[in-house]
C-alpha cells in the first residue's frame, strides 16, 4: 500500500531557531499534500495545502511566513517551522492524497518542543 | 466552512461490547466520509471510508453508516477488544483529493 515517510518523529529546538520537517511519498507521486497541527487532546487542524510545483495555500490564521512549506518534487513536501517559539510546540502530520481512488495517507507525525 | 463534530468526547466500554461513536458534518456538499484510529503519538490510521453515494459500508468488525439526511455519520465497533482503545476521528471532504476536514475527537477506552 501507500506509504508516507515522515521525518524526523520528534525533535527539540531552541526557542528562536527553525526546523525542517519533511513528508515523503515512497511508492506514489503525491501532486497534493496536507499539512496538519495537532495540539495535545485536540484533533487535526489542517494548516496548508500544498501543492507539487505551486505555492502552498493556507488556511486562514496559519502564518505562512512562518511556516514556509516546499512541495518541489512529487515525492517530497517539506514544512519548515522558522523562528520557532513555545507556543509552536505541537504534533505536525502530513498526508498524500491520491485523487484517482479517494486515498489519503498519513505519515506518522513529528512531535516539536520548542524550549 | 466545513466543520465535522462529534457528539462525546469520551466512551467506555467493556470488552466484547459492541461500541458506536457518532459524528455530525455541516457541509451538505461533503462527499467522502473516512473513520481514522490515533493512538498516542501517532499517526492517524485508517479504519473505513464511506462515500455519499452508500449509505452503510462494513468492514472487518467495523460499520460506518451515513444519514446524508441529518448529515449524520457513525462508526460501530462490535464485540470491541482492549486494543480497540484509542482516539477515533471521523473526517470530510468535500471531493477526492481536497483537504480531510477533522471532527473533535472521540476518547474510546475498553475495560476488560
């Protein structure tokens, strides 16, 4: 089936600093992928959506010079969380869709700290 | 905009119970409707998928049935098992490919 490679899983940073996450499709060409927060006992919040060779498109109240999202190839999405704080400490997933049979896959979610 | 609820956000069962979690959407225009399973520190994980085009789709252990009608959508678990527990999220789209639009969450926990 589908897989969605997400990395890293958890990563701590220090208040000020940015962090890279990346979200990569291994067995399919993802044109369209998601980009969710989700803070602790709360659901997803879809943040962006990206799409390959586009400018992403935010949904409102989501920062986008904040969170700079990269869709450059059809297998690699990347968010980067710039100038981080506390209060960006969350659960970030992304997900591919597969238009052509209703898919969508997760990838298995990056757990930001900002200290 | 869409938004998608979820009538509680708590549920306890006793194992071998059959379990329903409910959800309600606000855009009649929803047309894909997927039950997902999180556990902590992880991804959401897929456990069935409806279109609007059925009203009732089963799977292994699991039913989904959709009242386009009252824009009410549930998910049933029969004879639920402790590694059942976990948060259950149902979600909208409006067609295939757009964003999957999020309910509240429901927290189900299986006693034995």
């Amino acid at each position: 089936g589908a897989v969605v490679s997400q990395h890293p899983s958890w990563v701590i940073c220090k208040s000020g600093t940015s962090v890279k996450i990346e979200c990569r499709s291994l067995d399919f060409q993802a044109t369209t992928m998601f980009w969710y927060r989700q803070f602790p006992k709360q659901s997803l919040m879809l943040m962006a959506t990206s799409n390959e060779g586009s400018k992403a498109t935010y949904e409102q109240g989501v920062e986008k010079d904040k969170f700079l999202i990269n869709h450059a190839s059809l297998t690699l999405s990347t968010l980067t969380v710039t100038s981080a704080h506390p209060e960006d400490s969350s659960f970030y997933i992304c997900s591919a869709s597969q238009p052509q049979n209703y898919g969508y896959t997760f990838g298995s979610g990056t757990r930001l700290t900002v200290v | 905009g869409e938004s998608v609820g979820l009538h509680l956000p708590t549920l306890s069962v006793q194992e071998g119970d059959n379990s329903i979690i409910n959800c309600a959407y606000s855009n009649s225009a929803s047309d894909y409707f997927i039950w997902y399973k999180q556990e902590s520190g992880k991804g959401p994980q897929f456990i069935i998928d409806i279109r609007s085009n059925m009203d009732k789709r089963q799977g292994q252990r699991v039913t989904v049935l959709l009242n386009k009608t009252v824009k009410h959508l549930s998910l049933q678990i029969a004879a639920t098992q402790p590694g059942d527990s976990a948060v259950y999220f149902c979600a909208a789209a409006n067609q295939a490919g757009t964003a999957l639009i999020f309910g509240k969450g429901t927290t189900l926990s299986v006693s034995s």
